[in-house]
C-alpha cells in the first residue's frame, strides 16, 4: 500500500513524507521550512530575498 505523498516545498511535486532529499529537483529537507540557501535561514515561499543575510 503507499503512503501518503505531500507536495515539496521547491518545486511543488508529490513526494514520499519520509524524503529528506527531494528526488525530482534535488534540494534537501523538501517538506521541512523553506530556508534560505546561502544562510539556512527560514523563510517564506514568494519573498525575494532573505530578511537574515539579503540574498
């Protein structure tokens, strides 16, 4: 029986909920917080730049 799929947080397709790595665009901890990719900070999905480091 599968399991339930939730949609990643990147690219929005349907993965398995114990990925820790999404196997379609390869970011890790896809169905964790967005967080920003140069400090690791949290943030949200739509923002421009990161409020802790401004990338």
């Amino acid at each position: 029986m599968p399991g339930y799929q939730h949609p990643c947080r990147y690219c929005d397709q349907f993965i398995s909920t114990d990925s820790n790595v999404c196997p379609l665009c390869g970011r890790v901890n896809p169905l964790g917080p967005l967080r920003c990719q140069k400090c690791q900070a949290p943030i949200q999905k739509g923002w421009k730049s990161c409020p802790s480091c401004c990338r």
